[in-house]
C-alpha cells in the first residue's frame, strides 16, 4: 500500500543566515539538506521577491559547492514555460527567497503558481521560505514591503496562523505585531522568529526549530492574551 510522501517547510526568519558568508560554515543549507533526506537533491531557486537579482542567483548557485546539490532556477521574469505544473516539477527542494511579500504573492498569483506550491508541496518536494518566503505561506504575516509602514499582509494560508519574520530587528516590527494581536484579523498561533531561526514544519506540525545565533529565538503566543512560550531551538546549529 502506498505511503503518502511527508509534507515538509522550514521557514528562515532571514535570507542572510542562509547565504552564509565565504569561509562560514553554511549551517542553515546543512540544516535544510537534513530535512530532504536525499542524495544530491535539485534546489530549485524563486528570487521573485527582489526582481531576480542576479547577485543573490550567483550567490545560490556558488552555495551549491558548499552543498552538495544541484541548483536551477525559476524566473517569473524570463519564462520559457508559462504552465503552472512546470514551475516545480522536477525539483526536490523550492527555497523561496526574501524581498517584497506584496511583490512576491502578486507575482505567483499572476501566474498561477499558488495551486503549482500547494501541488508540489502536497507530493512532497521540500519547501524553504526566507523572510518573505516564509510569510507568504501563513494566515497572515508582517511585512514591510512598503518600507516606511509594516503592516499586516494575508498570505496563501498553507499553514496556520501568522508569523512575523526579523522580530528581533526594529522596534517598530514588534509593536505592529502587538497592535495586529489585537485585532479581529489576528490568526493564532503567532510565530515571532529572530534573524538565524529556522522552524520545521512536519505534515503542518512545527517539529523542530534550529538557530544560527546563539541569543536568537522564536516567540509563540497560543491565544490572544497569552504570555508567549519559546520555541525549543535546541543548541546553536553547527553543521
């Protein structure tokens, strides 16, 4: 009898922590090629949050060496196959890159590619999001795609509840996460992650959570009201 394939997302608070610096260890690529499980995978890159900056494709392609695995890219901005089932066929892994949320959600649904993610997510290829990456796959998120105002933004709603992404970063983040709990609009769980937090994502679970940093951690209100419990990062991740 056949067994149904897990479902996998890891979600980066940053992309920075994942495009580790030359010479660094590249701990969070280690941490997502665990979760494959698989020899010599196929990455398949989204950089459409930041208009496919050819830096940050170059950057994901020399991670390759430090992988092992097998890079391609999918530009919305250069298409050769508009067909929605080509987007993330063949690929074992989709890191979805940061950038604009706004930007990066009107661009997969200009293209019909939300029903492709949830496709592929369902037959199990791996996804990663990163910043924006990640927030697009919530309830809801906070963004600060328009840079002098964050505001709270629906995403796709794949996982339950809202994640706010660089907590740890500006003030001004974690009191528009405060006033956004606040309202009607607010889906729990909150997820509150600091730059270097990865989170695990088993099946819709949260199974394990990692970090790059060791003061960095992850913020989770259960309800409106609640004092908020921490996510067991475990030790500071060193692959």
């Amino acid at each position: 009898m056949p067994v149904d394939p897990k479902k996998k997302f890891i979600a980066l608070s940053d992309s920075a922590s994942f495009f580790a610096a030359s010479g660094q260890p590249a701990r969070l690529l280690q941490f997502v090629l665990e979760v494959a499980e698989l020899a010599n995978p196929v990455m398949r890159y989204v950089g459409a949050a930041k208009g496919d900056r050819p830096e940050k494709i170059k950057a994901f392609c020399e991670l390759a060496d430090r992988g092992p695995f097998r890079p391609e890219i999918l530009s919305f901005f250069e298409l050769e196959d508009g067909n929605p089932a080509s987007f993330f066929g063949g690929a074992d892994i989709v890191f979805i890159d940061g950038g604009s949320t706004r930007n990066l959600l009107a661009i997969l649904r200009e293209w019909g590619a939300i029903s492709a993610l949830w496709e592929a997510y369902e037959r199990g290829v791996l996804f990663v999001g990163a910043s924006a990456g990640a927030s697009m796959m919530f309830d809801w998120c906070l963004t600060d795609s328009i840079r002098t105002n964050i505001m709270p933004w629906q995403g796709i709603g794949l996982f339950p509840g809202t994640i706010c992404v660089h907590h740890d970063a500006r003030q001004e983040r974690r009191e528009a996460l405060s006033r956004f709990m606040e309202t009607d609009d607010i889906r729990f769980p909150v997820y509150a992650l600091d730059d270097g937090v990865g989170l695990y994502f088993e099946n819709g679970i949260l199974t394990r959570g990692v970090r790059v940093a060791d003061d960095a951690q992850c913020a989770l209100f259960e309800e409106r009201g609640a004092l908020p419990s921490y996510v067991d990062l475990g030790a500071t991740h060193h692959a």
